[in-house]
C-alpha cells in the first residue's frame, strides 16, 4: 500500500528525520528489506538476522533508490550523516516496526483475509486458493513461500484498495509462531490441509505438538470466522470441534462436504475427479500430479463455495492450477520424463509422489530420494519407512541422496529393490546424466537443505 512518510511514522511510532524538511509529502511505493531487490521508491527496513544486520546496507539502500530507511535507534548515531540528505525513521526495532505497519495496514484495508497453513502443500494450497477466487475477486496472494515473521508482513504491505480477498501462506518451525503471524494478518478464514512430520525436531511430543501449533491459526480466528478444514486427516478433522466459528470440512471421505472422488490417474498430465457439494456435482481435471494434490484443490473449492462461487466455476478455476516451481514440474530430458519436485519433502508427501511414479507408463521407474531434514529422532525410522514403500510400490531403482537417506536405502534393498547411496547432489546428477533413458520416468524429491534442483541442473547441462 502506498503511505506517506509521515503517516508510516505515526503508525510505528517513530521519530521521522526528514530530508530538506519535506519528508512530510515524500511517498512510499514499496517496501524491502533486502537492498538486493529493492525498488526505486521503497521505504528500507533495516532488520537485524542472524548473519547479517541490514544496518550495514542502509547507505547501499539509498544508492538503490530507497525513499527512506526505518532504523534502531541503537545504530542512529552511526548514520546520522545520512539524515541531512535522506529520510531515517527512528524506532527501537525495525522488526517489530514492519510487522506493526503491516498490522496497521491490514487493519486500514479492512477486508477478508484467509490464512493458510499446513504441514505440507501450503504453497499450492494458497496458489489454488487464490486462482479458484480469483474467478470472481480481486485476489492478493503471497508472493513465493513468504510465509514468516519477514515475508508474511511484506505481503501485507502489497495490499490495495482493489483488492477484495487476501490469501496469505503462513509457515512455522516452534510452536506460537502462527499466533504471532496471525496477531498481525487477523484472518477471517483459515484453511488446515494436514498435520505430518515436518520439523518434528522442534517439537519433543513430535506430532501433536506440530498439531498444536498448527491449531493457534483456527484459534486466532473469531467467532465470526470460517475454518476450512481437511477431515481427512485425523488431527485436523478435530480442529473444529472447539471452534465457535463456522466448521467446513473438506476431503475424500463420508465426513467431506464438498468431497472427492472417483479418482483416475492421467499418468504425467496429472488426475481427474468427480466433486460433489450438497446436490450438485462437477468434473476437475486438474494437472497436477499425486494424490495429495487433491486435498489441496479441494480446500480451494471450499472456499470457492464458502465465496458464494458455483461448484462448475470453481471446478474450472482449479483445472486452471498449475504447479508452482520445484513442486512436482514435468519435464521431458533426454526422451525421458523427469518430475521436478526439488523444492522440499517430508514422509507423508514423499510416499504419496511414490505411488504416482509407481502408477506412471515408463520403461522403468526411478526415485531419486534426498534426505528428510528436520525430523528428529524419528528420522531413521521414517526413511526405512518411504525406502519400504518404495520397494513395495515396484519403484524399478531407488537413490538415496545425503545422509539419512542412507537408511531408505537399505529399507528398499531389504524390501528386494535395486537401490543405490549417493553423497550429494551434484553426484546423483551426474548418476543421472550417465544412466537416464529414453522411456524412463524418475522422481526427484528432497529437503530445500539437500538442493537436489542441482541434480537437475548437471542432468540438464
């Protein structure tokens, strides 16, 4: 939202150091906290990380363009030069200063706000959300996966006057960071796809802690409120028993309304299903591939009908869903096919990418597995685990890239598949590069940590 110098000031309560006296007028377009991809007319927030305090690129921000730089008050005395020629906004933490304006903005908007989280799939889920509204709204989305402390806020900065929805993605590793997100986003709706395994080692009762947390975004929601929910999953499907809100559950089973089914496999262009919502019934053909990606079509025809849209015309939107990078892109290498789905992993969404591999028309079928991070102690166990169901799924070749992926290969060797271990990336790329075949089909899926896109790259140069 674009806001005068003087009116952000007011709202974070801080002491504006204005240029030649006319900060008063001066207008900002945007807002960074990365000199590296800020815009001309951008309003910097010099944020402290943990290795980097953006305080050293204030001076880089104005080269860049930055119509002001909101500042700590610790380090005012070290850019004081600055104040004669540019706009410094004093406060005493630039973090808490952005997420106070992006509260205050939302606030001024003034408009729905869905928040969306989940275990895996939150990026598509928001992504399909989004497209399956925008059939009939103006639809602010979150950018990416900017779903923290950092990114949530820039979102919520982006919002205008014409928009009419917002979908927000927010993402947590400890428990009451959701609550913390939702302090400043205020969602009217929240949308639950599933509660799985991932940053277990945050969590020492694993699971139903990541249950808990996951809940603070239906608990932040008010009584006038929708919770859409996956009633499929058996944490989730119990999260609006204590609502006092509106409870919608979406799904494959008798407890869906709206529900999929009739499911049929369309091989790499993704699957096909039958929706019904009360009496009526549509068609989705949705190109997207594995089965969890259902679930996530099915919360945004959810909302869709939760907006007042029709199940045909959300049915359509969702058949217009495209995957986001790194999660699960076809593409043909070398006569081949090659699913992209780099971009992270967990045990719950591997095995459901296993059984797609396993359903796809190919000469043989390959898993290039990378390493699940951030599972704590159950992390052997859960790699045995997807090694097994690989084999079981008649997976032709499993590898396993980095660390524990090791014990899902022993898992799948055990279980009588052909499986091999490979150190890193860069060398299950180049495996790739000498043993991929025409007619193949090969899955590769890993932790962001593992980077297994650079598989792809040497495959691909």
């Amino acid at each position: 939202m674009k806001l005068q110098l003087q009116d952000i000031a007011s709202w974070i309560g801080a002491e504006l150091r204005p240029k030649d006296g006319d900060a008063h007028q001066q207008l900002a377009t945007g807002y960074s906290i990365d000199t590296r991809t800020l815009a001309p007319g951008d309003l910097f927030f010099a944020i402290r990380g943990e290795r980097y305090d953006a305080h050293d690129f204030v001076v880089a921000a104005f080269q860049r363009g930055a119509r002001g730089a909101v500042v700590s008050r610790s380090k005012v005395t070290e850019l004081l030069d600055l104040a004669h020629t540019h706009t410094l906004l004093i406060v005493d933490d630039p973090l808490i200063a952005l997420q106070t304006l992006a509260t205050a903005v939302r606030r001024h908007w003034n408009k729905r706000v869905i928040g969306v989280t989940g275990s895996a799939g939150k990026t598509t889920t928001k992504e399909a959300v989004a497209v399956v509204l925008g059939a009939r709204f103006n639809v602010l989305k979150s950018q990416g996966n900017l779903n923290n402390e950092f990114g949530m806020p820039l979102q919520l900065l982006k919002l205008e006057p014409q928009h009419e929805i917002a979908v927000i993605e927010m993402g947590m590793s400890h428990a009451g960071e959701i609550a913390a997100l939702a302090r400043i986003a205020h969602p009217d709706w929240g949308v639950v796809t599933n509660v799985g395994s991932a940053h277990a080692q945050n969590f020492p009762d694993s699971v139903a802690g990541i249950a808990r947390a996951k809940y603070e975004l239906v608990q932040s929601l008010p009584v006038s409120g929708v919770a859409i929910l996956n009633c499929d999953d058996p944490y989730v499907g119990q999260f609006g028993r204590d609502f006092h809100g509106r409870s919608i559950y979406f799904g494959m089973g008798p407890c869906a309304d709206p529900r999929a089914s009739d499911i049929e496999e369309l091989g790499a262009e993704g699957m096909r299903f039958q929706v019904t919502a009360g009496e009526n019934r549509a068609t989705v053909t949705l190109p997207l591939l594995g089965r969890h990606n259902i679930w996530n079509a099915m919360a945004a025809i959810a909302a869709g009908l939760e907006a007042g849209i029709p199940l045909e015309e959300c049915a359509t939107a969702a058949g217009r869903l495209r995957p986001p990078d790194k999660r699960g892109q076809v593409l043909r290498i070398s006569e081949a096919t090659v699913i992209n789905d780099c971009y992270n992993s967990n045990p719950e969404a591997l095995k459901s990418m296993i059984t797609t591999l396993a359903a796809m028309p190919a000469k043989r079928r390959i898993l290039v597995a990378g390493e699940m991070l951030e599972l704590g102690p159950e992390s052997i166990p859960l790699h045995r685990e997807c090694g097994r169901v690989a084999a079981e799924a008649g997976i032709d070749l499993v590898v396993g890239v980095r660390g524990n992926a090791q014990h899902l290969v022993e898992a799948a060797r055990e279980a009588g598949a052909l499986a091999i271990f490979l150190p890193s990336s860069l060398e299950a790329g180049e495996w790739l590069k000498g043993e991929l075949r025409p007619g193949d089909a090969a899955l590769l899926k890993g932790s962001r940590g593992v980077g297994l896109e650079q598989a792809l790259q040497v495959l691909q140069g």
